[in-house]
C-alpha cells in the first residue's frame, strides 16, 4: 500500500486532482483587511467550564488553578458565556449558559462583575489572555431586550417570538434591524473597556450575517487588535474567515471519530487536510481539538469517540498548523461526560496524569517558531511513508529550526524510514528526552497508536 502522507504529497484523491508538493504554509495568500493580533500565531486555548470546574463553581474558586494552568503551558483562557442566564423556560435546575437574559450583566452562579474583571486582570498578571463566549444569534425568552425592545427579534407566523430551531430555551435575534446591531456592538465594546478581554469566541458564528462580525470587528479592534474564535468550520462558511482569525475544524473532528470507529482509510483523512489547506487564508488557521464542552456532554468524551487513538490525535492537534484547544479537565485524563445544565464537578483526582504531557506539547507550540499558526515562513510539508499507509509523518519548518511529528493511526506497531533527503541534524525527541541523529537512512519504530515529536 502506498504511505498515508505519499498520498497528500504525490497523489490523487477521489476525484483525481493532484495535490502540489508545495509546502502547506505558502498555499494560500488571501488578506483580510483586519490587523490581527500577532500573539495569536502561538498561543493555545484552554476552555473554562466555570459551572463544573469546581464544587463552587465560581470565578474566584477558579482563580486558585490558575498558576497550575500557567505551568501546564495555557496561554489563552476561554471562558463559556459569563453572562446572566434565563429562567424562562429553561432547561435542568440551572440552565443553558447560552440562553442569555442580559448581555451585559455577570451570571451571578459565578460571583459579581468584579470578580470577573479581578480574575482577568491576575490572568493578564500572569501572561494569560482572556476571551470570552459571544452568543450574537439568540438569547434567552427573558432577555432584557424581549421587554425594552421586542422589535429586536425574528417572529413567528403568530406574532411572537421565533425560537431557534431545536431549541426550545431561546429566541432569535432580528439582523435586519439596526438598532439591535448598535446595542448588540455595545454590549461586546462593555466587556472589552470594562473588563479589559482580548478577544470572543463567538458561538455560532456562520448563522450571524458576515456583514455583522465585519462592522463588530472593525469598531471593536479600535481599543486594541483582538483575538476573533469563530464557532463555525471554514469548510462550511469559507466567506467568514475575512473576520475570523481561527475557526473550528469540525470536519476533521468527525472525520477522525469515522476513521477510528468505521472505516480505516488514510485518504478520507489527507482529503479533510487537503480541503483545508486550500480554504484557510494564510494570516488565520483551524482550531484542533479533540473535546469541547458541547463534545463531551453530548456525543462523548475523546476516549468514547477515539479510544487508544486519542492522545495521538492531541499530539497533532498541537503540532499541526493551527491553534489548540484542550477543555476543562483532559489533564486529568476525564472520562466523564460532564452535564450541561446542572451541577455535575469534574472528577477532580489531585493526580493531573496527562498535565505533564499537555505542558510538553502547548510549551513547544508556544516557543519553537516551525510551531506558527499563521506565518508565511514557516512551513508545513508531509512526508511521505511508502512501508506503511498508517503512518502520518509531517515536518514543521522555519529556517533551520525544525519539528518532525511521526503518529501511527493503527493497532499494529511499526518500523519505517522517512524519505530521503527529508531529514538530517540532531533532534531531541519530546517526551523521552532522548537525542538522536537523523541521517536519510534513519529507521524510527512506533508502537500502536504511538507518536513521536522530535525537534531542534
């Protein structure tokens, strides 16, 4: 069989369009008109589930990880809407965060706005920047706004308010109406001056008009360049990437859920790498993850949708070209879905198991410069396996710094060597600290599901 990555370099997939052995990096120079935030090329996300992260579930029950998160090597913190939640017609004892009663009011589950600007501001002590969940599409029955301006929502065929399709504990918002977009605008510029964020994650980017994010962006990047996390996939919603700086790759996240549980064929997977690789503008990249909040309560945790592969799937998630993401509790590892709208804490054990492997791999993210998210220089090129189909070799380059990630996606140990000419210096691998010397005949040898990461 020909290699997984002899694939993506030399060959055809499906409909036979051959893909250039270009370097991935330099594919695609569409601009945006935005000025991004330059910190965004290494940072990593850390999702914060305030509501279970601790017995208290509060802002200043969370502050007391912070210094172990800044260990681990977490640069960016999320944070899952702050905002009030609705009582209307909610769902379980405590609600969606993501029905929002007031844009500009603190969920007081979680503390007082001053101990949500107190938490930002130790974060940004301790180098961490901060972005917060933006819900622009709905809010909850009880907003605010359905009392002072119900003029500011979609309505039925009956005259009342459009619930969002298949769910039942919000309403939609009405794009056609100026008013709304000024306040809407309004109520992010408050959480930028007053609480001093970096950036939003926005929750259902793609079903909010482009031109919207295109006027927020542009009025809201005035107090400083800030960090935009679309919730859509550039596959999808190709046009948002102009505002978005890095978009979720769900894609790629159901096509790796497939080929460990259904089919095991490596092309299904360089397609998905190829689609992006045409799609994503050079300045902005996929975020790679392999659980979210919505992941994990809904459809499983990693090791319910990947099993052995999963940690294999974490190394390239942050290894690839593009920024990842790890939620609330991997560290440990969790094995528990976690409840969305009731109190259900993470099985916190004292051991943090996985802490020290997650610290190795956002530390050289952050720090080895072949690690860019978005950089025209530096390179990203896969290397073909001709021995072995399961094999998924890829080097990151910049100048003469080097990372070489080998992961083996199958049950079946193995022994190959890369291409020649494709590697040749001193590395250091990752997690063993060993050293070896790369020459063209160099053999390497990974166990089931094994990953290696070597660097200089």
């Amino acid at each position: 069989m020909i290699g997984i990555a002899a694939v993506l370099i030399l060959g055809c997939i499906d409909s036979g369009s051959v893909i250039s052995k270009n370097p991935i990096s330099q594919r695609n120079s569409m601009s945006s008109n935005f000025k991004r935030a330059g910190w965004r090329n290494h940072t990593n996300v850390y999702e914060v589930n305030i509501r279970q992260y601790t017995p208290e579930g509060s802002f200043n029950a969370f502050a007391k990880q912070l210094p172990r998160l800044k260990k681990m090597g977490v640069e960016t913190l999320w944070f899952m809407p702050v905002t009030a939640i609705s009582k209307e017609k909610r769902q379980g004892s405590l609600g969606s965060y993501y029905a929002v009663s007031d844009y500009t009011a603190i969920n007081p589950e979680f503390g007082t706005l001053d101990d949500f600007k107190n938490l930002v501001a130790e974060a940004h002590g301790m180098g961490f920047k901060v972005i917060i969940d933006w819900v622009a599409n709905h809010t909850g029955w009880d907003h605010v706004w359905t009392k002072s301006h119900p003029d500011y929502y979609e309505k039925d065929s009956s005259g009342g308010f459009k619930p969002a399709p298949g769910m039942a504990d919000i309403i939609e918002l009405d794009y056609n109406n100026p008013a709304m977009v000024d306040d809407m605008i309004a109520a992010m510029q408050f959480w930028v001056k007053e609480c001093k964020i970096d950036g939003f994650r926005c929750d259902l980017a793609s079903w909010v008009p482009l031109v919207f994010w295109q006027k927020a962006r542009s009025l809201l990047d005035k107090h400083k360049p800030l960090f935009w996390l679309g919730e859509f996939d550039p596959l999808d919603s190709p046009d948002y990437m102009d505002v978005f700086d890095v978009a979720f790759t769900w894609t790629w996240m159901h096509k790796t859920e497939d080929f460990y549980k259904k089919q095991r064929d490596p092309v299904l997977l360089l397609d998905v790498l190829k689609k992006y690789q045409e799609v994503l503008p050079a300045e902005t990249s996929g975020l790679f993850f392999t659980s979210n909040h919505d992941e994990n309560t809904w459809n499983g945790t990693e090791y319910e949708k990947y099993g052995d592969m999963a940690k294999a799937l974490a190394v390239f998630s942050c290894t690839w070209k593009g920024v990842p993401l790890v939620y609330s509790g991997q560290e440990l590892p969790n094995f528990k879905r976690l409840k969305f709208f009731d109190k259900d804490t993470i099985a916190w054990t004292g051991k943090f198991e996985l802490q020290e492997f997650y610290h190795r791999l956002l530390s050289l993210h952050s720090s080895h410069p072949a690690l860019a998210s978005a950089d025209k220089h530096a390179e990203t090129t896969i290397l073909p396996i001709s021995t072995d189909s399961s094999i998924l070799a890829y080097m990151r380059k910049k100048g003469d710094r080097e990372v070489l990630v080998l992961l083996n996606l199958s049950p079946y140990p193995s022994k190959f060597t890369l291409p020649p000419g494709s590697i040749s210096g001193n590395f250091k691998e990752l997690f063993s600290g060993q050293k070896k010397v790369c020459r063209p005949d160099s053999q390497f040898e990974l166990p089931q599901w094994g990953y290696k990461v070597y660097f200089k």
